[in-house]
C-alpha cells in the first residue's frame, strides 16, 4: 500500500501555504520538550492539528506524543499545554481566535415542510429582487473582497423566523431541537420562543468516539411536532450537501452572540505571539480561493481538507469536505475571526 502524502518528505502536494503555516509552529515544535495540545475535532480547530503534526515531523518527533484530542466538556490546558476553549470565565485564554457565527439552521424534508419551505423561498426571492447586490449576503460586510461575497449566494434559504410563522399555521403545534452543542440549542430556542410554546432540545456535547447526530432518545415524537437541527460549522456543511433530505433556514445576523460563541485559545505565554502569527495566516488570503501562489500544485486547503476527512471518517464523525474550498468556505461563512472583531469594536469606540 502506498504511503499517505503527508508521510513522505518531500510531499508533491504540500503547498507555499502550508510551508508558511507549518514555519509559524516551528518555534513550537523544535523546542527540546515541545508543547503538549489537546485540541477539538472542528473543522475551525483541525488546521492546527494538521500543521503542529507537520511541524513535529520537519522536526524528527512524533506528533502521537504531545497531539490528544479533547471535548468542550471539562476542557483544561493543563500545566504547559495549549488548547482551544468556549468557557468566557477562563481567565486564563491568551486570545480570542474567532467567533462561531451561525448561519443556518436545518428542517427534515417532509411533504408539509417541503411545501412551506417552498412558499418561503418564493417569498424571500421576490424580496430580493429589489434588494441591491451588496445586501444579497448578509455577512457582506465581512468580506474583504467582491467574489468572497457573491460566493455566500450559492445559498438560497428562506429566513428562520418566515418558516416558523408559516408551520405553526399549518399545524405544528411544538418543536424540537437537535444540536451539536448544548450553547447552539439554546440560542435556536430563543429565536422560536415567539412562535412556539412547546420547545424541547436534544444535545450531545461533542465526542470523537460517537457520532454527533442525535435519536429521540427513547421519546416519542408527536405528529404535530416540528424537527429542526443546529450544528457547528463542519456538520452544517455536511447538512447542506444533503438537499433532498434538509432545508436551510437562514438565522441571519445577530450581533447578541452568547460568549461561548468565542473560541479562544490558551498557552504558555512564550508561545502566544507564533500562535497568533499562525491563526492570522490561517484566517487570512487563503479564505479567498482565487488569492493564491499559482505555482503550487494545490490550492490552500488541500491537505487540509483531506487530513479532515480522513481523521473523520476514522472516528465515524459524519462531517466531510468535498474539496479545499468547501473546507475554505466552512471556515469562512461560519466564523468571525478574532481581527475582524477587535476591528469592529475599534470602529464602534471611534464613532461614539
């Protein structure tokens, strides 16, 4: 059998991004005793396992012995070792990364809520055609270029609130929500309040070794109950490849995000400045798919996304990526990065 690319040492596939990326974590990897991470299986969190793994080969080690993976429950850096963590009482996270930014939440096509979402869509596009192009995407306003922006208009998806007015007229009566994360339940259920009474929510805390879609739990659905499903970046993509069994509802912006949305990162302080070097190179051009070195072989995201599929498909998480740049979108449609919203808080104080 032949070797994984990444295995070989002089890799044909590894692109002048992942070189760059790699070089930011060096610092880290070639220390005597390098860092320990224990880091979380997102699709805004593997990157860093891809490229530290990277790092610690260039430098004779073996990534199994400081790479584990952990969960959002319990989540601690221990003495000397870097994790990413959601917990805003955790004073000791040296900076914020990103902010998880849902975009959509998904209903189970049935043949009533096929049609509601049908009659919704019809709605929302003669809304739009009146509507100037730059209004098109909600998350225009962070886009630092003009195809960044057309790119979020793939997505054709009537609003949250349009749909849940319609399917409590057609006869819902009460909703229940599935989601990824505990925080992702909570804040679908806020936005359904007005509309329906009876609102129960199924979580599971992410785990490697389960599978994140969830049963009833022994409980027995209602016939005028309403399904609805919220997950984080990776499975909200997988989601949006299955249209014949799902349907998008766009959340829309919301600037009330709880804190948890935030993910932050912890470390010794002498590896917090290479940290930030790597995130800001991370977030950077390369979420731009036609920014890119045009001698490489590859685009960003290449070995990327393959090293994610693969680790998913070895823990049976059923989140995958079609190419490099569903990974690069998934990261950017779903996440504010931790520059951009130090950049709107430094606007919002100059125009007070």
């Amino acid at each position: 059998m032949a070797d994984h690319p990444l295995s070989r040492a002089d890799d044909p596939w590894r692109t002048a991004w992942d070189k760059a990326l790699v070089g930011h974590l060096l610092p880290l990897a070639d220390k005597g005793q390098p860092p320990k991470m224990r880091l979380l299986f997102f699709a805004n969190t593997y990157p860093l396992i891809h490229h530290y793994a990277l790092a610690l080969k260039k430098c004779n080690k073996e990534p199994r012995k400081f790479i584990h993976l952990g969960e959002w429950k319990g989540q601690n850096s221990g003495k000397g070792t870097i994790c990413y963590t959601n917990s805003p009482q955790d004073s000791s996270a040296n900076f914020r990364v990103t902010r998880f930014n849902p975009r959509w939440a998904f209903v189970p096509l049935t043949p009533l809520t096929s049609q509601i979402w049908q009659a919704c869509l019809k709605v929302e596009e003669n809304r739009r055609k009146d509507s100037p192009p730059e209004f098109d995407c909600f998350a225009a306003s962070r886009c630092r270029s003009r195809n960044m922006c057309t790119s979020h208009n793939r997505c054709r998806a009537p609003k949250l609130t349009e749909f849940l007015r319609r399917a409590h007229d057609s006869g819902y009566d009460s909703i229940s929500i599935y989601s990824e994360l505990q925080d992702l339940g909570v804040f679908l259920a806020e936005k359904v309040a007005p509309f329906f009474d009876i609102c129960r929510i199924f979580f599971a805390e992410q785990k490697h070794n389960s599978l994140p879609m969830l049963a009833d739990n022994g409980n027995r659905l209602r016939q005028n109950d309403l399904r609805m499903f919220i997950y984080g970046g990776s499975l909200s993509s997988y989601l949006m490849g299955k249209n014949s069994r799902y349907a998008p509802l766009a959340l829309g912006q919301d600037s009330d995000l709880p804190p948890t949305m935030d993910l932050r990162i912890v470390a010794p302080a002498e590896y917090v400045n290479p940290l930030k070097l790597y995130h800001q190179a991370l977030y950077g051009d390369a979420l731009d798919e036609d920014d890119h070195d045009k001698n490489d072989q590859c685009p960003p995201f290449f070995t990327v996304y393959r090293g994610y599929n693969d680790l998913a498909w070895l823990l049976q998480h059923r989140s995958s990526f079609k190419n490099a740049s569903a990974f690069a979108h998934c990261l950017r449609d779903h996440h504010i990065t931790g520059s951009q919203l130090d950049a709107q808080v430094a606007e919002l104080v100059e125009n007070l």
